[in-house]
C-alpha cells in the first residue's frame, strides 16, 4: 500500500515538475533537425519537398554543427546554382492564416558561396549571397548582399560586413488580416508593412536553400514560426500617433509622374501610396504636379485621376510644368490658379512650373487678394506650387526657378505670414528651409525620388503647432530613430547622416513647426 502511495506521489511530482519546465506555447513550428539521424536526407521524407534536379544542392543533417553544437542541416554544391527554386521545401503541420513570424538562421560557408541562402514563402521571402568589392565606391572587402523582393523583378538590398562563423538571422512576418508583409535581416529592416501581392490565403510550407562545398557547406538551423515576434523586434507604427487636441491631418506627395520611371511600376508605387495616405487618416492629400510624364498622353491624366479618386477624402493639386494645360483643366481642375478651406486653414494653389517663366501681374494679384481674405478670417495660409519660391539648394538653377514675380511673392508671404509653401518637381528627398516665418518644404514623392525616400509627408495640425513626418513607401513613418531610408531608383538602404552632409536641409525625423507667427 505505502508502495502504491509512493509511486502515486512521485507521478504527482513529476506532473508537477513538467509544469514548471518553461512552455514554448507561443510556437507553431520549429525545426531545429534535432529528430533526424546523423548524415540524414529529405529524399524520402513525406514532410520535405525536395528539388529533384542535376543541379540541385545536396544536403544531409550533421551533428555538433548547428547552434549551440546541435545539429543543422548542411547544404553544399560544387557548382553554382539558383537558391530560390534549387532547394527543398519543408511542411507545416496544418495551414496557417492570421499573423505569424518565421525565423531562421544561416551560417555561410567559410571560403565558396554557391548560391547563396534563401528562406521563401509565397508571403515574403530573404535572401543572401556573397559580393564582390565595389571598386568603385572603394570597397576592398566582399560584402553580404541582402535581397528581398517586393515588386515584380523589384528588390530591396542592403550590403552587410562579412562575419565568418557567425549565424544570420532572417525574420519575415505576414500579417493576413491586414494582407502585409514585413523582412528584417541580422536586425536591419528591409520592408515594412508592405502590402502583400498575392491572393493566398494560408502558409502551408516555407522553403530552404542555400550552398557551399561538401567540406566547407552551408548551415540552416532554428526554423521557428510563432504568433509572437522575436526578442528585440517590433512592428514599428505605419504612421505617426494622433495626439491629442489634432484638428486635421493631410498628406503632400510631389511628382507622381507616370512615365518618369517605368510606367506600370509608377503606377504600382502612386497606387501604394494612395493605399496608404488612406490608411493613415488623412483629410485631404495635396499632389505638387507633374502628375504624368508624356504631357500629350491624355490616357496618362485619366490613370492618374483613377487612382487619386480611390482616396477615400479630397484630394487637390497643382499644374507641373510637364502637364498640359488643356489636359490638366480637362480632366483634373478647371482652374490652374484656385484656393480652398479646411478648419482655419487657407490653401492657395497657384501655377507655376518652374522654367524661369514670370509670374503674371494679375496672378500675384490674385494671390494677394487671397491673403488678404485669409487675414480677415484669421486663417493660417499655406501656399502649393510645383516649383518652391525657395530655390537656395543643390537644384537651383534656372530650370528649377520661378521667374520675375517670385521676389514679390516672397514678400507677400513674409507680410501676410504664410506659414507652409508646399512644391516638388525636384526629385529629391523631403527637403526643409524656413525663411522670415515661412516653411519650404518639398516633400518626396512617388516617381523617380532620389537621395531620399520615395513617399510622401504628412502634416498634423494642431491649435499651436504642425508635426511633420516622413512616410516611405516601402517603410514605417520616419521617427525619431529613423537613420536609413530606402532609395528606390537604386533599390537600397542608405544612410540618412551621410546625405544630410550633403543636403544639410534634408528632413531627417518628424519635425515641428509653430503656428505662431
């Protein structure tokens, strides 16, 4: 009896014991190859897909190799081969829908990439090779190149320090509720909360690849799908918070400019944009011209107006000097000289395309009676053309200038305290200068953006202040943090201290303006 007692408490102890054992609850997939034999291949394994090529990788499980000395599976080929299709792929033990997070880690081989590594779901995917020194820019060591595509044939790079025997950390999410995708590499972001390009509904499998030699192969290890985010990851807020006492938001973007670029893809990156300007609240949008290319193409302004109508509120824009004023008046606005009221706020909207041209006499009348009329009512004023009255930056020059009359205007607005001149046509990141009480800004935009984001700024107005911030296309809001931003032209991660030495008016971080004069 007392033995049948001891049997029973000892089970009651080791119940016990297993409960307080720490869970992983928060998991719903792992694969760390521990079940596996030593020198172990997925040939013949119901859960893995293999890549039945002559040129596909081999692999076998290895011991003593993986994280912490456990076991990885090893990954060689003596040849050089495509990663993204060559390799295997592995199942999940049901479909998963909803939010989760993959991670996996990587150990490059010591001497010979072949190939590269690559973790790929139908979602999102990340990838990693070996590079050679760009001579050019003065490297003299290879790099880790970082590719994460996004767009039909589109990627994003960043070039990482080689680090031998070190493990990688790819970490992809998908949210499928809200149809995102986000990719993060050894803790550098790649894409974030990029709306997703494909109908799928669930993940039911994620795939492997990378390559090296028999003796010297590559390692995988650690494959962990969980509902929660890795230590030291965040999903970092699209947008900036709305504070309290916020009257209105309103987005700016400059040059849309379908053409400029490649067409379907300006196409691509406006329609983002929109999708996001939607996203964030704001109250209106403001376009600061050029919304096409091909001045002639009248199909381009009719594309260009689909997607702007898809905002969910009202959007307002000004003539570019590659828009055609018949077109423009046709099909955008009636008028190329208008104004509007939001909540205490003037917006002039007036034609000027830049070019050296002059400003007409009854024009800067009209402007004036403008002010004039924001004055009585006490409203703050804020001005929209394509090229800015500011033209004391790095793109000044008479292509880029507003002609006789910008100095009268100039003064008009130091008189009757306009607090924001909004314009674009340069191409550029969002750039700041503020001059006897008026802020110049020029906001990035969705075509052909270089040194900066490719986006828009968005500007939060409250009874005392304006909060500025950036929104790239491809990323969160920029915040305070916020040291890289993604250069679309050339699809990588850059700097952004390095470029404000160059362009010291370039907007780095959200920034705040009074509203007092």
């Amino acid at each position: 009896m007392k033995k049948r007692k001891m049997r029973r408490l000892g089970l009651w102890i080791m119940l016990a014991c297993l409960t307080a054992l720490p869970v992983r609850g928060e998991e719903l997939f792992r694969e760390d190859f521990e079940s596996y034999g030593d020198g172990a291949s997925f040939a013949d394994q119901k859960l893995w897909r293999v890549f039945r090529h002559a040129d596909a990788p081999e692999h076998a499980v290895r011991p003593g190799v993986g994280v912490e000395g456990s076991k990885a599976l090893a990954m060689w080929n003596e040849k050089g081969f495509r990663s993204d299709y060559m390799g295997l792929s592995r199942k999940l033990p049901e479909p998963l829908d909803g939010v989760f997070w993959i991670r996996c880690k990587f150990k490059a081989p010591k001497e010979k990439w072949t190939g590269g590594f690559v973790v790929k779901t139908p979602f999102v995917q990340a990838s990693a090779g070996l590079r050679a020194p760009n001579k050019k820019a003065g490297e003299t060591d290879p790099k880790v190149s970082v590719v994460v595509p996004y767009h039909q044939g589109y990627r994003a790079y960043r070039r990482l320090a080689v680090r031998p025997d070190h493990w990688y950390l790819a970490v992809l999410r998908v949210d499928l509720n809200k149809r995102t995708r986000s990719a993060w590499f050894d803790g550098h972001r790649m894409l974030e909360n990029l709306r997703l390009e494909t109908d799928a509904k669930a993940l039911d499998a994620i795939y492997l690849c990378a390559g090296g030699t028999k003796d010297d192969p590559a390692y995988i290890d650690d494959l962990v799908v969980t509902r929660e985010p890795p230590e030291g990851y965040v999903v970092r807020p699209d947008f900036p918070p709305k504070k309290e006492g916020l009257l209105f938001r309103f987005a700016a973007v400059a040059d849309p400019q379908l053409g400029f670029h490649r067409y379907p893809f300006d196409l691509w990156t406006l329609e983002t944009a929109v999708d996001q300007i939607n996203a964030s609240g704001a109250d209106l949008t403001l376009f600061m011209g050029d919304l096409v290319h091909d001045g002639k193409d009248e199909n381009a302004y009719l594309d260009f107006k689909k997607r702007a109508d898809a905002l969910d509120k009202p959007w307002y824009t000004v003539r570019g000097n590659h828009d055609k004023p018949e077109f423009f008046t046709k099909h955008i606005h009636k008028k190329l000289n208008y104004s509007f009221e939001h909540d205490g706020f003037r917006f002039v909207m007036f034609d000027a395309t830049g070019q050296s041209t002059p400003m007409p006499e009854e024009q800067l009348a009209w402007i004036e009676s403008e002010f004039k009329q924001a004055k009585a009512k006490g409203q703050i004023l804020v001005i929209c053309s394509h090229c800015s009255p500011w033209d004391q930056h790095a793109k000044g020059g008479k292509y880029n200038m507003i002609g006789p009359g910008k100095d009268k205007l100039k003064a008009l607005a130091a008189q009757y305290g306009v607090l924001i001149s909004l314009a674009g046509h340069l191409h550029r990141a969002c750039w700041h200068h503020e001059e006897k009480g008026t802020h110049y800004f020029v906001p990035p935009g969705t075509s052909m953006i270089k040194a900066g984001p490719t986006g828009f700024a968005l500007f939060d107005v409250y009874p005392d202040r304006v909060e500025v911030a950036v929104k790239q296309v491809l990323a969160a809001y920029d915040d305070e943090k916020t040291d890289t931003f993604f250069d679309l032209p050339y699809t990588v991660w850059r700097s952004y201290p390095a470029y404000v030495k160059r362009y010291p008016y370039l907007m780095q971080g959200p920034l705040t303006i009074s509203r007092e004069p």
